[in-house]
C-alpha cells in the first residue's frame, strides 16, 4: 500500500550515528503513524560517502515502519540528494530532515500536526538564533539571504531550514518543475500555498564530524543564487548601466572640452571610454536578457 507519508533522510558519511539516529526516528515516526493512522516510511538517500553508511542504512531494522535506501552512484552533493529522495518516495505527503541528528525527529508530531490539522501545506523549521555560532559565520549566512532575496518577487526566509514538510499538493507541484539544478528551499517556497515557520533549535552533534566546511557552504550559497536567484542578473544589468553611464558623461565632459576650450584629447581616454560603453552595455543586455 501507498505510505500516507515519507520521510527523506539524505547521508553522508554518518556510518557511526546511524544506528543511533534510526531507532530515534522509527520511535517518533510509529508514535505518529500509531496515533494517527498513518503509514510512514523512512527512504535513506546516501550521497556517495566514502565510509559504510549505506551498508549500515540498508541493514537497519523496521521497527515497526518502512524502510528503503537509495544509493547514489558518488558525492553529488545534499541537493541532488534531496531531489533523489523526491523522486524515490512513495508517500503522499513527504518530510525530509537531514541525517546527523541535528534535526530532532521529536518535531514530527508538529509538522504533521499543521499539515493534517490546521491544513498547510509547506511546514519548515526555521532557526531561533544562531548565538552559539561564530560571529564571521552569522554574517555570511544574512549577507547570503540578503543578496539571494535580492530583487526575488518571492523571498526564502532568513535562517530557514532543509527539514520541513510538504502535503500531498505541495510535492506534486515540486515534482512538475522543470528546473534540473534544484533550489529546495528556494523552489518549495516558490510553490506558494499555506506555508507556515516552526522556530526550533538544532541538537548537538553526538556522531562524527560535520561535512560542511566554508568551502562547501560557499559553493552551496553559489548554486543557489545561480540556479534560483534573480540577483546575478540584476547586478549585472546595474553594474553595465552604471559603466556605460560613467563612460557617456566622461565622454561628453572631453569632447566639450576640445569643443569650448581646444584641450586636445589624447587616445587613451577615447579608447577607454569606447570599451567602457561597450562593455557596460554588454553587462546591461546580459542582465536584461537573462
């Protein structure tokens, strides 16, 4: 029979809190399912770690839901994970929650609570604060949602959360876009709907190391202004204009020079206007063109 709901876990390289993190979410996942009727399984999506994880995940035992485990050819990163998950659920309505048991699976009952009860269809974790984390790290993570909302006729929220659920509605509208580089939290905002913030607080680490360097990160931030951001564009087309711009007023200030005062101009300021001008209206065009 179909699942009522899935649970989409992405892995990497989490072989030594597996076990652990497994038998807390069958607990809290057969909790729901026992108290609401509901049947629910948990799909694992290991993302090419190099340790055992995914021999680990595949030897997991029920408890009492579903389980499946879908292993992905190499590292293609926690996006490409998440959209694996997407495709190889079975559930109506889908909750998706990273592996290293910083999401606590205790919020479950909520999302599910909203979705069933009060009847959104996008419920997502949103951070309290981030006062246990380093200054540098809070800076980049506003100035990346400041620049991503950037322009956007749809903004993210700041300091929102891979871990959320989708209702049956919601998932079939992520399922139909088109897009092959995938934004999730910027395309399942981008669906609309009744969507509704959760505050919450991630739990210490117990297992292993986190995978997410400043490299990673930035590489992330990248891919999701690229792939979902208007804010490239934007800046383009306003860089080009104001280069262009720059360019036509220095061009008209010499050439009333030479006209009213008989100052000569040399080549290099004309050249140097005519590839500003050009170049700023290339930027301008990109930027507008897409």
């Amino acid at each position: 029979m179909t699942p009522d709901l899935s649970i989409v876990v992405p892995l990497y390289n989490e072989a030594s809190g597996i076990e652990t993190f497994h038998r807390r979410l069958c607990g809290c996942a057969g909790q729901v399912a026992a108290a609401r009727g509901l049947r629910v399984e948990i799909v694992y999506v290991d993302d090419g770690s190099r340790d055992d994880t995914a021999v680990r995940a595949a030897q997991m035992p029920t408890l009492g839901v579903d389980v499946q485990v879908v292993a992905l050819s190499r590292n293609f990163g926690k996006e490409a994970a998440l959209m694996a998950g997407l495709d190889h659920a079975r559930g109506d309505a889908l909750l998706f929650m990273d592996g290293d048991g910083q999401h606590p699976p205790e919020m479950i009952e909520t999302f599910v609570s909203l979705w069933r009860d009060e009847g959104y269809d996008v419920a997502y974790a949103v951070k309290a604060d981030r006062l246990d984390e380093p200054t540098s790290r809070r800076l980049f993570v506003k100035s990346f949602y400041r620049l991503l909302n950037f322009g956007a006729s749809t903004r993210i929220p700041e300091d929102a959360a891979d871990f959320r659920l989708l209702s049956p509605r919601a998932v079939a509208a992520l399922r139909r876009l088109p897009e092959r580089n995938r934004f999730f939290k910027g395309l399942s905002n981008w669906i609309g709907f009744r969507q509704v913030a959760v505050p919450y607080r991630p739990d210490v680490r117990r297992f292993g190391n986190s995978s997410w360097s400043f490299w990673r990160l930035l590489g992330l931030s990248m891919e999701g202004l690229t792939s979902f951001s208007p804010a490239p564009l934007r800046i383009a087309a306003m860089t080009g204009a104001g280069l262009a711009g720059a360019a036509l007023l220095y061009g008209f200030w010499i050439t009333m020079e030479w006209l009213f005062w008989g100052i000569p101009v040399p080549g290099y300021p004309s050249l140097m206007v005519s590839i500003m001008v050009i170049g700023g209206m290339q930027l301008l065009v990109m930027g507008v063109m897409g």
